[in-house]
C-alpha cells in the first residue's frame, strides 16, 4: 500500500487510483488492438480480469472511509469505474449510476472492498500472534473513545447501514468472526434499495430515472441470498 509519511488512508485511496487507471488504459487499449472495443460484453469481461483486482490491491486497509452507503460514488476508484462503464455504453456522463451498473451487471467496487475488508478481520481474529491482537484491541479502545480515523470504529459505522448491524458490531467488539455470507446478502440487500423504491412507480408520473429503467427496460433482480451476481447481462 502506498501513504505519505503521516499514514493519511485517503491519500493512500487516491495513490491506488493510479494502478486502477493504468489497468482501464490497458483493457481500452487491448480493445482497441483486437477490435473488440464496440463489444460491451467483452470489454466488461476484460474489466473483471485485468481491472478490478488493481482497483482492490490493500483495500482492506484504506478502503474502510468509503464503505459506508451514501459514500459509495463519492471515491475517486469508484469515479474512474462508472466512467468506463458509462464509456462502454456510450452514453453520457450523467446517466444514473445505479442504473449503469445493473445493466452492466456490475456492483460497485464498494461490495468487493467491504468482503475484502472483512475477510481481512476474520484472518486477524484467527492468527495466534498476541502482538496483533493487542493491536486490535488498542484500535478498538481508541475508536471507543470517539476517535473517527481508526480502522475498526470506521468498520463499526458502516455496519449502522445494514440489517444486522448490531450483531457485526457485537462480533467486530468482542474480536470474533464476521458471518462473511450474511454481511454479502445484507449489503446486497441495502444495494437494492433502489430498485425496491421504483418498484411499482409509475415512470410516467415520477421523473426519476431508476424509476423509468426499472419498470421499463432492466432484466429481473435475482435474490439477495443468491451466490451468483445480482444481475445478468442483456443479450
């Protein structure tokens, strides 16, 4: 992972753009080379190969400020992601993110850094290093005082965005295990929060443009507890 000398984790976030970037120029400039840039399905199958894991390298450990749900489209990665997709479609700039995404039958990279995160928690509450668990426990002591910028206390706001949030955040305290499985489908869950506010509205009558793709263009959701993708590419 690369900082500053002061360890600034947002810094850190916009150093890890820059791998990110040089791999969408690498999947752009394959696309171009072997005449496949006006395949959509392609080119988003070379985006999951070559892009996405630069855009997860040390997530676990800078990502933790931007797992929160309102602070989804807020990181430069996640700029830089919607772009490309939006660049793959051919569409404008503005077009809503959500949407991009299901048609696309991507999630955001928020989803991938948030199990990376996890994962990273259940492998330190497994070692047998005492050092590290002191550690831990000093993280999770200064959070306790108020302080915002410590891993853990981050990690314990995002979970007051899903359902069982108090049970993470019992389990994130007591240095147990997170139930990597449930966290998927609760996280999912609070992804899909927009589809189920345009389920049922009239896209004639609401200006929204969820609403509107939703009821109109976009394939069936499949369920949250699913293992597979959420959605899946038109033909």
């Amino acid at each position: 992972m690369l900082s500053d000398k002061h360890m600034n984790l947002h810094h850190a976030a916009t150093l890890a753009l820059r791998p990110f970037n040089a791999a969408l120029r690498r999947v752009k400039e394959f696309g171009i080379e072997k005449r496949i840039s006006d395949r959509p399905h392609a080119m988003l199958w070379l985006f999951k190969s070559y892009a996405l894991s630069a855009g997860m390298y040390a997530s676990q450990i800078w990502s933790t400020q931007f797992l929160k749900h309102d602070n989804g489209f807020s990181n430069p990665l996640e700029v830089a992601h919607m772009a490309f997709l939006k660049r793959v479609l051919g569409i404008k700039p503005t077009s809503a993110n959500w949407c991009v995404l299901r048609e696309c039958a991507q999630e955001p990279l928020q989803f991938y850094w948030f199990r990376s995160a996890v994962k990273f928690w259940n492998r330190m509450v497994d070692s047998n290093s005492n050092t590290l668990r002191d550690v831990i426990k000093a993280d999770i002591s200064l959070g306790n005082f108020g302080a915002s910028n410590y891993w853990t206390k981050q990690m314990k706001d995002v979970f007051g965005d899903l359902q069982n949030g108090t049970v993470y955040r019992s389990d994130l305290l007591q240095c147990r295990k997170l139930n990597i499985f449930n966290l998927r489908i609760d996280l999912r869950f609070k992804h899909q929060a927009v589809w189920r506010k345009a389920h049922g509205q009239d896209p004639c009558s609401c200006l929204k443009k969820s609403v509107a793709y939703h009821n109109w263009f976009a394939l069936p959701e499949s369920p949250v507890s699913d293992t597979r993708a959420p959605f899946v590419l038109p033909e």
